[in-house]
C-alpha cells in the first residue's frame, strides 16, 4: 500500500535549473566580473555533475582564467555559490518560476487521501523554502512529514543517502513509499534505496534510458505521454489514483517477476 509520495525539487517541482539555477549562476559570474558565463546548453553537460558546488568545481578546472592556487579557488567557488543562491532566492521569491503543470493538484490529493509528502532533495534547504515559500505560502513546511536537503544529506544523487534518511524520518518501509523524480541519477538514488521512482521528464532531461521505473512521462498535468499508458483520458492529469495503480501493479511485478502482471 502507498503511504509517501518523496518529491525531487530541482527540475521536478519546477523548472529551477534552467530557469533559477543556471541565470544565478551567470549573475554571480557577472558580479563577481569574472570573463565567463555558462549557456543553456553548457548547462545541460554540467548537469551530469550533480551539487551546484561540485558543478562549479568541475568546470573551474577548465577555465584558463580561473586560480590555479588550490586554496584561491575554493574561496572563489564559495564565494559564487553563496552569491548564485541570493540571487536564487531572489529569482524564485519574485514569483516568476511557478510550480511545473500537475503538481499543486497532485499535493492536494496526498493532502485529501492522508497520504504523506516529502521532500527529498541534495539543494540546499535554504533553496527550497525560496521556492516553496512563495509557491506554497509561509506554511509551506507543514505540508510536508520529511524534508531532507543537502544539509542533512550532503552525498549528493545518485547516492541512496537522502532518500534512505527521508525514510527514516517517515518511519515507512521503502515498499510504501514513491519517489517522483526529473533526472536519471534522482531516478537511481530512490532505487538504491528500495524506493519505487517515478519520472517525469524535464528540459534538461527530455530523454535517456530509464531501468526499473514504475512510470516515465512528460508532465503530471497531462495523461498523454506516459508510458505505461494511464487509464485516463489523455487531457486528464496524472493523479493519486494512477500512482497508486502503477505503484501497485510494480510491486505486483517485483513480487513475481515472471507473472502476466
Ligand atoms: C539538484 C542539484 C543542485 C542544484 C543546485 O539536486 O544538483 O545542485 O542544481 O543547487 P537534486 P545547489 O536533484 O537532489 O534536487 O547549488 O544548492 O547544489
């Protein structure tokens, strides 16, 4: 039976890598006036590093005008990722990256069904207030049984840690719990974990093989798309009861591999 639904933030949630993260990034660079800046589609290569930290780290490494002095870079790296996540906070707390299509209603029925909601994210906690604050309103915390960020979890996905710490706060075994995630290595991390993953794909993860996922599809706020095909009209929303259906038919499977299903 489902009990928890885990919820991914960045690119899940909202658009906040292409449209928070990555302009954040640029206007930190800009700040600090350092000669380059990061394009959407470079943005896209970096983002097979996951942490925005360790993002910059790999890519310093490549800059000819970044320190060569082991130390000076650190402090540099600091130094933008604190400035890429005021002005993070300021992009989302101006209201301009709303939730993605399907998400609010699908909030509102785990609210209805009492079922459990978390977040399970490697961004920082101070990020995710920034959006939920002005997404969900200054409650926001209190729709959620578990909220693990980076702070807690700081072994960054595809790594179970911030999965298997949101399962300890639910007190639930992984069986009872879905993930829903955006990105391959989220995908990974719920599974490591024992967690079943859903995705829903995003702009910097339109496609790419995704094993051992109940379901993958393009936007919970269309039924079109999604394989496997949902029992609802293509113009309805993904919602509780899907979940719950392919949630339980995975099980079904996992229970007896080599059964119809
Ligand atoms: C998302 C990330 C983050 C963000 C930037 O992790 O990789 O690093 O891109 O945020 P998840 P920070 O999929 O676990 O949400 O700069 O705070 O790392």
């Amino acid at each position: 039976m489902l009990r928890a639904i885990l919820w991914d933030v960045d690119g899940t949630l909202a658009e906040t890598e292409r449209d928070g993260h990555l302009p954040a990034f640029n206007r930190a660079f800009a700040a600090l006036e350092l000669p380059w800046r990061w394009s959407e589609s470079r943005y896209g290569e970096l983002l097979q590093v996951s942490g925005g930290r360790e993002r910059l780290q790999h890519d310093l490494a490549m800059q000819p005008a970044a320190p060569a002095d082991p130390a000076e870079r650190a402090a540099l790296i600091d130094r933008i990722h604190r400035l890429k996540n005021e002005f993070y906070a300021g992009i989302v707390g101006a209201g301009s990256l709303p939730l993605r299509g399907g998400v609010s209603p699908l909030m509102q029925d785990c609210r209805d069904a009492g079922i459990s909601m978390g977040i399970a994210t490697t961004t920082s906690e101070a990020n995710v207030a920034a959006l939920l604050g002005r997404q969900l309103g200054p409650q926001w915390r209190s729709s959620f049984r578990s909220v693990v960020c980076a702070e807690q979890a700081p072994r960054k996905k595809p790594d179970p840690q911030v999965y298997l710490r949101s399962l300890a706060l639910l007190g639930l075994p992984p069986a009872q719990v879905l993930a829903i995630e955006d990105a391959p290595a989220g995908a990974a991390a719920a599974r490591a974990a024992g967690i079943a993953a859903l995705v829903v794909r995003s702009f910097y993860f339109p496609d790419g093989a995704l094993p051992d996922v109940i379901a993958v599809g393009a936007s919970l706020g269309s039924a079109a798309d999604w394989s496997p095909a949902p029992q609802a009209a293509p113009a309805a929303r993904i919602d509780l009861s899907q979940l719950q259906r392919w949630h339980a038919r995975w099980r079904q499977q996992a229970a007896h591999p080599g059964g119809a299903g």
